[in-house]
C-alpha cells in the first residue's frame, strides 16, 4: 500500500525521503515521487513509474535540494500506474506550484468535490482522487492563509480513508499532515521532525514517535509540532520511544527479510511468553488490568481478521471451543463488516492483526462497536496501532517488525498469543487446573523446539526442487491443522506463484480428488493426535492415484518414505504446540521454492504488506 515520508529540518532532506521511501518498499507500490521546496522557494518534483530506484536515477539526472519534503511510493487504485498519476500531486497558479501533497487512501467522494472544482475552471493533470484535496487546500489558503488551517477545513469535507503530508512555497519550514482511516506517525528528531506510514521508514532518523488520533491534523516545525483533534482543538499526542526498531530494519547475514523473520521465531516465541506465564498459569493482566472483570462474563467469541491473521483465528477457534467450553465464530473481516450480524449475549469481540492497521478488520471492530458486544480485544504486533488504540482489550504479540510480504512471525507469535488467551480464559471459567499446567509446561518448551524444527532446513530445501516444475498444489490437514494447511497454501501462493490450495482432508474424496495426479504435489500436515489414523487413509487415496505426497509428521507418526512419499519427520511434541511448529516447515518450502523460482521473495507482485484501503 502507498507509503508517506515527509521532512522538515535544517539541512538537506532529500537523501532523508529516499531512504524512508526504500524503508517502506516492502509494504508494496507500483510507482514513487519526491517534492522538495528548493532555496529559491520553488516547489520542484521527480517522478517515476516502478521502483524507487527509477526516481533514485531520476534524481540522479535532475536533483532537488532543500530542507523541506514529502516523498511517496503510490499503489494505484484510482488511475494507473502512471507518472502522471504518481504523487506528490501539486496545485499552484498557472506554472507556479503553491502547494505539493502525497497521499496515502481513497477519498470516497472525490468524483463531486472534482466535478465541482473543473465547473471552476480547476484543471487536472492526473486521474486520482488525491488530486482533488491538493486543489480544495489551495483554495482554502486563499480564505484561511494558515496551512494548518486550510488543511483541517478541507479534511472535514472528506469521506473515505486518508494519511496526507502537506508542504507549501510560502511556509519554508512548516509540514503539515493529517489522518483518518490509513496510519501516520509523527518522527520526533533534535530540531527536526518527520512524518512516515510507519516507523521504520524514520528509523534512520528517529526512534521517538508520536501516533496521531483519527481525525488529526499536525504542524510539524524543526523543534516541535501541534496537533489540533477532529474538532479542530489543540490536543497533545505523547511521544514514545521505540525500543526494538533498529534490528528490525536490516537484512543481516540473511539474503530476504522472510527467511531472517522464519529464522526469528524462537526469539520472537520467547518474547511473546516472556512475563505471561507464572507458575502453573497464565497471567490475565497480560490483557490489560481491565480483563480480570471481563473474562469470566465471557460467554461467546467472534474472531474477526484478514489473511494470515484469519487463518490464526480459525486455529484458536479449536482451542477456545474445547480449552474454554466458549463457543467461538471467526470470519473474514470484509465480509462480517458488510453484514447483518445477530450477537449473542456476553459475546467478545477478537480482532488479529500483525499491523493493526488493516482496512477492513478495523471497519469492523468499529461496526462491532455498536453491535452491543461484552467488550474488544485486539490481539496485534504494532503498538500504537488504530486496533490497539480503539480496543477495550489489548494482547501484544511481541514479533517486533515483519518486513516481508509473507506473513511468519507475525503468525506464530499470533498462534501464541491466543493459546494463552484461551488458557486465561479457562483460568477464568474456572476449568480444571491439570490440562492448564500440562499446556503451560509445554509452551515453556516452545522456542527450544521451534529451532529443532528450523534444523530441518537443509532436508526441506531439497523437497523443494520438486514443486520448481509445478503449477499446481494440494495442502492437506484436520483439526487444528487445517488451517496450518490453509496456511502453508497461502504461502506458496503469495511468494511462488503456484496456484495452492486447501482442503480439510475428509473433504478430498468430494472433489479435489480428482485433481490429483502425478502433476499435483500434496502436501500433509500430520501431528500425532487423535485424527492420525483418518488422515493417514486419506493420504492412502492420494497414493493410489500416483500422486506424489510430501507429508510434515510427528517424530512417531508411521508413514514409510519411499519414492513417491517423502516424509520430514518432527520433534516429538504436544498437540497444543503443533499447529505453531507444523507452521514453519511449510514456510520454509514456501522460501526456498520461491528461491527456485526466482520471484521477489520480500515483495511479491501485486501484494502488499498493510492493507490500508478496503
Ligand atoms: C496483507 C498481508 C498479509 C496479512 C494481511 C492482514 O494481505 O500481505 O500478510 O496477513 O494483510 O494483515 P494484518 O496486518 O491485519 O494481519
């Protein structure tokens, strides 16, 4: 999704905007552009279509210089991916450009208030709607003759989800930006400060920033900002320091962020636990001091999320149902947010988020908001984040920054983080204490055999070579593994471009069957429980149609390797850990197939990392 980076400072900010720019490549875009207000207060721009390396050359041929800037990378939705669509988008009189803005979100009504400006002789150079608010700021600095000002006025008029920065000729050191709907975090620098999507983009420069409300508008100067509410009060936004930002920001000796973030996961497991669990239990005020009185009212779940958080949520739904006694409904957020919703009594509303910025599932949590619901969880990775602010609940999970498209970490510590939502909630029904320390113990052990599993490694990058050839993939699993299974199809999709699949593994004789073939891979997940010996016919079916089958087992799972099977045997573990640990193998044939195949492992076409726009 588009990104934002805006500067004011007393020295040159153009290296400054480039490098947030690279630092937001991951999140996906299809275009980038600059605007800098130049000593002799001229506002100049470069654009370019494809990566910020083309405007890095653009700059190259042409430079800008000045202490003031926004810089952009766009992800079309309204126009192509053109120049002339590209921000930063200008409005000035005749050659003159007044004013330069970039913009990240849809402004929903865009087509009336542009109607409305070209019936005034307004001319428009480009196709979006971004273009439109560059025009209305214009013209509301001709009554107002305060940026700020002129900015807050326009924003009101506007429907839909934006972030902007702003810069104008006649304010040499003022950038003022605003949000709603798509996040923007103000960088706090010694006589300096920035802007960005998000705060790796200003790691560079900062590691304090303040988050603005929705509805906020901000004046950034060089040593200090203002910030004035929806309502157009002067209101004050903390500052805070972000501790883990700088290791997350580079590659180290790994050749993608994926597989550094696959590699992380002990690490990232053992901060989600750190200070969680106590004894034979799990700690609730992990949840917020509020949650004591919440979770014993609790007397059903709905879990809301997108992609890879969704599939987390349809894995705790196991856990809650037969861990907590709840009943426990998950859905896709763009689809429970457009529906008429029946909530029953003492329900919770979950949401799961790696970014806490994802279009649709904060639509939703707000439109559950006036559902009457017992009350709002987030279970998210960004503190700060829209989700976290809005909720009445809060669970971290510590995964620190996911740079890569795929989502892993991000993922497992997700995994983590319910299993012990859902113990605090047994804890608080009152359940039986034995199957709490049981589950308690061996999360103790999670990291340890996290990296037991990532030691397969070598062994799963030579099972890769068979899928380099393919075009198609079958994943399967039940219980809790299925959506591992969906999962592991996600991601191959995502960063291999084989078209994969899913199927709970008693529905493959009532369809995907006949599909498969010696052309079609199956992969299994099969940890040792209760539902081993039905999937191990259903992988019986599978062979007898010449189907070659890679199948992920527990350590004493009974399944011969041969030519046409290839088995990758697990560390022994519990039930309750497998879904997290079954994860990371089917990550890493994901990786190295990709590799294979030569694709952008950290940003595949046409995805992107936050998705800030429905
Ligand atoms: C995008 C990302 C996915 C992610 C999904 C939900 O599609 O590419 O990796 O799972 O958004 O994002 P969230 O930040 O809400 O977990």
């Amino acid at each position: 999704m588009c990104g934002i980076v805006g500067a004011v400072a007393e020295r040159p900010v153009g290296d400054i905007l480039l490098e947030g720019l690279r630092r937001l490549e991951y999140r996906g875009y299809d275009s980038a552009g600059v605007a800098i207000r130049e000593p002799n207060g001229q506002l100049s721009r470069r654009r370019a279509v494809g990566k910020v390396a083309a405007l890095e050359a653009a700059l190259s041929d042409s430079p800008l210089n000045g202490s003031l800037g926004i810089a952009h990378t766009r992800w079309a939705t309204h126009g192509r991916p053109t120049q002339a669509n590209a921000h930063p988008h200008m409005a000035g009189d005749g050659d003159t450009n007044e004013l330069a803005l970039v913009h990240n979100g849809i402004i929903e009504n865009y087509e009336p208030l542009r109607r409305q400006l070209e019936a005034e002789g307004v001319h428009f150079s480009s196709e979006t709607d971004t273009e439109v608010m560059a025009h209305l700021i214009r013209r509301s600095m001709q009554t107002h003759h305060d940026l700020l000002q002129a900015v807050h006025q326009v924003v009101s008029q506007l429907e839909g989800a934006y972030a902007i920065a702003v810069i104008h000729r006649d304010a040499p050191q003022q950038l003022v930006c605003a949000r709603k709907g798509s996040p923007l975090v103000i960088g706090a620098g010694m006589g300096e400060h920035f802007c960005g999507s998000d705060p790796l983009a200003l790691l560079q420069v900062t590691d304090r920033f303040a988050y603005l409300e929705e509805g906020d508008v901000a004046r950034l100067h060089l040593d200090h900002f203002e910030v004035l509410n929806a309502q157009g009060q002067p209101v004050e936004r903390p500052v805070i320091r972000w501790e883990h930002g700088h290791q997350a920001a580079s590659k180290g000796d790994f050749k993608h962020f994926m597989l550094k973030e696959i590699h992380e996961q002990p690490q990232v497991l053992a901060d989600t636990l750190e200070g969680r669990l106590a004894g034979d239990h799990v700690l609730p005020q992990m949840l917020g001091s509020d949650a004591m009185a919440l979770l014993p009212s609790v007397k059903q779940v709905q879990i809301v999320a997108c992609g890879t958080s969704y599939h987390a949520g349809m894995v705790a739904r196991y856990w809650i149902e037969r861990l907590a006694g709840v009943p426990c409904q998950v859905e896709v957020a763009s689809e429970y947010r457009y529906r008429q919703v029946v909530v029953p009594e003492a329900t919770l509303f979950i949401t799961i988020s790696q970014s806490g910025e994802t279009a649709d599932t904060l639509a939703a949590l707000r439109f559950a908001k006036t559902q009457g619901y017992l009350g709002s969880l987030a279970i998210c990775n960004v503190p700060g984040s829209s989700l976290m602010r809005e909720s009445d609940l809060t669970l971290m999970t510590h995964a620190g920054p996911e740079i890569g498209v795929a989502s892993t970490k991000a993922f497992t510590t997700q995994l983590t983080a319910l299993l012990l939502l859902t113990l605090a909630l047994r804890q608080a029904k009152g359940l039986d204490d034995a199957t709490t320390r049981e589950i308690v113990d061996d999360l103790r052990q999670l990291p340890t055999l996290c990296q037991q599993v990532l030691d397969l490694d070598t062994q799963i990058e030579r099972l890769s070579a068979a899928f380099a050839e393919k075009h198609h993939a079958l994943f399967l699993g039940r219980g809790t593994q299925f959506p591992i299974a969906l999962e592991g199809a996600l991601k191959l999709k995502e960063i291999s471009y084989i078209h994969a699949e899913a199927y709970p593994a008693g529905e493959l004789k009532h369809g995907p069957l006949a599909l498969v073939d010696r052309d079609m891979p199956v992969i299994a997940v099969a940890p040792n429980d209760d539902l081993l010996e039905k999937l191990k016919s259903n992988l019986q079916e599978v062979g007898a149609r010449g189907g070659e089958l890679f199948v992920f087992a527990d350590h004493a799972v009974t399944i011969a390797d041969s030519e046409q099977h290839h088995v990758v045997k697990l560390p022994a573990m519990s039930e309750w850990l497998a879904p997290i640990l079954f994860t990371v193998p089917l990550q890493l044939l994901s990786y190295h197939v990709a590799i294979l195949k030569g694709t952008d492992v950290d940003q595949p076409r046409n995805l992107a990392k936050s998705v800030t726009v429905e």
